[in-house]
C-alpha cells in the first residue's frame, strides 16, 4: 500500500481553530485595523503597513500542523525543517511534540510505517520527497501554491530545453526544492543567481564568453552536476524565489533579456528566452503596502518583525532602510528598553551572502516629543507578536527623558 499524502488537510480544521487563535490571535492588532491601521496613544502614533504578517500560505502550513498533531496523537510526528522562518512559530511546534529532523543533536530516527513527516511551505527537493515516500512515512505536505507554480514553470523550461536561471538564495529550502524540478528531466539544468551583481557576471559571459574555469569557480556552487556556461547558456528561462525583492527581480529579467538580445539577436528571443512572473502576490502585496505608507506617512523610524532568514522580511527592511531609519527584530524580545533594541542590520547591496550578525542599537528611541512609528511584519509573523511589539512600543513612548537644565 503507498503511504498516505495529505496536501488538502485533514479534516480537523475547525477542531484546531480555538488553539491557533490562543497562539497567534491579537486583538490590539484587530483594533488597529478598524482603526484605518492607525494606534494613537499621547505621544506615539503607529502606523501598520496594510498588509502584512501571516499570508494565505503560511497560515495554511501552520494550520496543517496542528492539524497533524492532534490527528496522529499517538504516531511520532515530524518537520523536515523549520515549517516557516518565524521562531515563535517553530517553538510552539516544538512544543506540541512535533520533532525537527533538521535540529542540532536531533537524532536521525530511523523513519518507516506509522512515522508522519510534514513537508514546510518551502517543500522539499525531489530526492527528499522519493526518500520519504521509499520509507512508507505517511506525509502531510503544506509546501505553498506559489511555490508549485514556479515548479510548474522550472519543470516546463527543462522539458522545452531551457536552463533555469533562478533569482533566490542558493541554501534556501525554497530554492534547493525549485531546483531540483529541473532535475526531473533527463537532461535538466539549473544555475542560482543571487543578485544584480551576480546576474552582471552572467549576461557578460553570454554576450562575450570568457573563461569557464573561473565562471564554474564562481557559479559551481550554485548550478546543477555538469554544467557548462558555453552549452548551457544558450536557452535560459528565469524563475523566482518567491520571496525575493519583487523590483530587483524585474530587473534580473531585463538584463537577462537583454544580454541575450545582444548575443542572439532581438528576433531569436521567443526561442532563446523565457520568463514568467513567479514573485507570490502575498510577497508583493506586502512589498507594495510598506511602500505606500512610506509615500504616505511622515516616519521617524520603521520597524519590520520577523525572523532573520526569513527571505520576504529582509526584503521589506531592505526596502524600508533606503528611505527612513530601519530596525529588523525577530521577536518582540529584542527590544529590551527605550534605549536598547537588538536588531538584524539592513547590509549594504554589496554585502556578501550569508548571515548578518545581530547588532546592539542604542539610543534608538526619541524620548521627547511626538513619535511616529511604521511597522510591518513578514509573512511568517503571527499576529501576536506584532500586538506584543506594539504594546511594548506603547510603553516605552511613555517614558520621558530627564526634565531639561534651566
């Protein structure tokens, strides 16, 4: 009998509605809204990005979650990985009996019939998935629609052909499962830009060539067994993290296109090149609502909630710090006083990959005078966590500076 694959739920839905409202419900987050997203208290007014936190996906993943538990009572449960990359969400998973096989010191049980694995919102790779399914685990699989639709995307360039170029973080769970559709296909090929620059070092070899050694030092890491820039470049389809910088991937697109124009011809573009727009609509959304309040509202500071890897909430700070002074907590924790706040540095462009180590901001609260605050949330952040922040933001605007020398 092939194990069982849940990707519609499990029937418990409303029988885990009251614990998920106790986890992550906020009711200073619900007044803020039927207040036109605007908290007023003496000197602080907050106002909140309208949309932001949990979108449709995550909700869902966590939905599936508790969902799990509470079905497979007696059965070991399991995450591959951290479901989504908010660390609240993950501790309270934690919490319920739900293992994470990704987890420093977990042990690697020996997985098989009666062991349930749930699959994040990222998905998984294509090898991992056959894994489990070899194992007899039965699988809930909360991976996002947005995310299958880049797989369809990925899927259909490697039957037509095409190398995907894909704009996302190569250690990303997302990515690595995105990736791996292409290997589907024999023949099947992928390469993972990061960034502007990097994609800059890809449309130079495309228009000009140069020295495969270097560009395979470069991009090795990065790109499926075997591949080769001089045969391989030469269909290319790009595709999406789905939770990059919505503006800097269009921009990828274009001088992708272009590079390819100028190597190919203008007219040799429909057999050359494909793109679609796999950006989600829950990440633009969100991109597009902290740059309205930013149009809108006269800030002196911005503050955006989520876990530090998580990729849509760096995007938002990094949106954000080009226009006003920017913090990124993960939790409501990191700030420890009107005068202390621990936060993730929004890095420069140029930064290289990797973490960002957390900073120490002192002073970073006006003590006097009026305190206009924005914030937004990624959409891995429960609504509880963003009422906490304002709460805390509520008490701190409270307290006052010295009383002036006469």
């Amino acid at each position: 009998m092939p194990p069982l694959i849940f990707r519609k739920g499990l029937d418990l839905r409303d029988a885990v509605k009251g614990d998920l409202a106790r986890d992550y419900h906020s009711s200073v987050v619900e007044q803020i809204r039927q207040q036109d997203f605007r908290y007023e208290q003496g000197r602080l007014t907050i106002h909140l990005a309208r949309e932001f936190g949990f979108c449709y996906g995550v909700d869902r993943a966590v939905d599936y979650a508790y969902q799990a538990r509470k079905r497979f009572v007696d059965q070991r449960v399991f995450l591959t990985g951290e479901i989504i990359h908010n660390p609240h969400v993950n501790e309270k998973l934690r919490s319920a009996g739900i293992r994470f096989l990704s987890d420093p010191g977990e042990p690697s049980p020996q997985l098989g019939d009666g062991d349930v694995v749930i699959i994040p919102a990222f998905g998984v790779t294509v090898h991992e998935l056959a894994r489990l399914q070899d194992l007899g685990c039965t699988l809930v699989d909360t991976t996002c629609g947005s995310v299958l639709n880049v797989w369809k995307n990925v899927l259909r360039y490697a039957r037509e052909g095409f190398t995907a170029v894909i704009h996302g973080k190569v250690k990303h769970e997302e990515t690595q499962a995105t990736a791996s559709q292409a290997l589907k296909v024999e023949g099947g090929r992928f390469l993972v830009v990061l960034d502007r620059a990097e994609t800059a070092e890809v449309c130079r070899y495309i228009r000009e060539g140069g020295d495969r050694d270097a560009f395979m030092a470069r991009f090795g890491k990065a790109a499926s067994d075997g591949f080769d820039p001089d045969l391989h470049l030469g269909h290319i389809g790009l595709a999406n993290q789905t939770t990059m910088l919505m503006s800097e991937s269009l921009e990828i697109a274009d001088m992708l296109r272009e590079a390819m124009a100028d190597r190919y011809g203008r007219e040799a573009l429909d057999e050359r090149y494909r793109a679609f727009d796999t950006i989600c609509s829950a990440t633009q959304e969100r991109q597009d609502a902290v740059l309205a309040l930013l149009d809108q509202e006269p800030l002196d500071l911005m503050l955006v909630v989520g876990g530090y890897n998580s990729s849509n909430t760096c995007n938002l700070a990094r949106i954000c710090a080009d226009r006003v002074p920017t913090y990124h907590i993960a939790d409501v924790d990191r700030m420890e006083s009107p005068d202390l706040l621990r936060h993730r540095p929004v890095p420069p462009a140029d930064h290289p990959p990797g973490p960002v180590p957390e900073a120490v901001a002192t002073g970073w609260l006006p003590l006097d005078g009026p305190l206009r605050i924005g914030l937004t949330a990624g959409a891995s952040t429960p609504n509880n966590i963003i009422g906490m922040v304002v709460e805390r933001l509520s008490a701190f605007a409270a307290v006052r500076g010295p009383a002036p020398v006469l």
